[in-house]
C-alpha cells in the first residue's frame, strides 16, 4: 500500500494518505483561483484512500453552498476542497506533488488564456538570481521539511 505524507508550510497541520492515489486535477474556475490565489487549483482526491489529520487541525470558510475550504490558520497554506462526493488535498501541499501528476483539468470556462503558454516563459533558477536579488544568498527557510517530525517547529539556532 502506497503511503502519502503532506502538510502546510508552517508544519502546524500534517496529514497522511494510503492508499492508491489516481484523480489528480487542476482547476481553473474562479472559485479555485481565489481559493489557490492563483491562476488555478491543483487537487488531489483522497476518496478511496485511507486519510487522516496527524497533526493540529484546518480551519475551513465555505466557499458555496455545496463546498468548504481547508486552510492552516497559521500560515494560510490551503489544503482541502471538500464536496459532498469527497475531500481534494491542494496537490502542492503533498511532501512530493511530482508523485501526482494532473490527469484532468475542471472548470475551463475560467481558464486564463495565457496559462497554456506559461512553459514558454524564459526561466532562471533562485540561485542565479543573486546578484539582482543578494538577500537570497541569506535566505533561512522556517517551511517545515517535506517529511513527517515528532515536533515542530524544531528548536532554531
């Protein structure tokens, strides 16, 4: 049985899944967007899969009649899409989203235009960006690690 770990940047909610992991999708309607606070939402069912909170607990705003909205009220990483047919976990906020890759895209009526050429956007990784922006070499991250921890936040030095 596979095992999926995940949470939100801050490490105050943590979550697991096991289980077979297959409906992965992004969502362009606007809803999603303002959700996301993004162009669009990139979800991951759970429903079939063994889910549970591991750590501390999402706060929720419902979003439409039929739909709440997991976040961490701490650090405001959105987390969940929760709908009667089932609950969607923000895929970003797996410990590793390349393991879902999106297999369907919802709410097209909303999509931006200038989504599908976003890959032919020129592109520089951080570290080559120091000299415009030299604070990045002194960069401390606070994100919690991609992996589960007996306690956060860990002691900082």
């Amino acid at each position: 049985m596979t095992v999926y770990t995940g949470g939100c940047q801050c490490g105050a909610i943590r979550f697991r899944v096991e289980g077979e992991l297959s409906h992965s999708s992004i969502c362009h309607c606007r809803m999603c967007q303002k959700a996301f606070g993004g162009y669009y939402a990139p979800l991951v069912s759970v429903r079939g899969a063994d889910f549970e909170w591991t750590r501390g607990e999402r706060k929720t705003f419902r979003s439409s009649n039929f739909v709440d909205r997991g976040f961490c009220g701490d650090c405001g990483t959105p987390l969940t899409y929760e709908a009667p047919d089932g609950i969607a976990i923000a895929a970003g906020a797996f410990d590793d989203p390349a393991l879902l890759p999106p297999t369907i895209q919802y709410g097209i009526e909303g999509k931006l235009p200038f989504t599908d050429k976003l890959h032919e956007l020129p592109g520089t990784r951080t570290e080559d960006d120091v000299e415009t922006a030299p604070f990045i070499s002194e960069i401390v991250s606070y994100q919690h690690p991609d992996h589960d921890t007996t306690e956060w936040p860990e002691e900082r030095k």
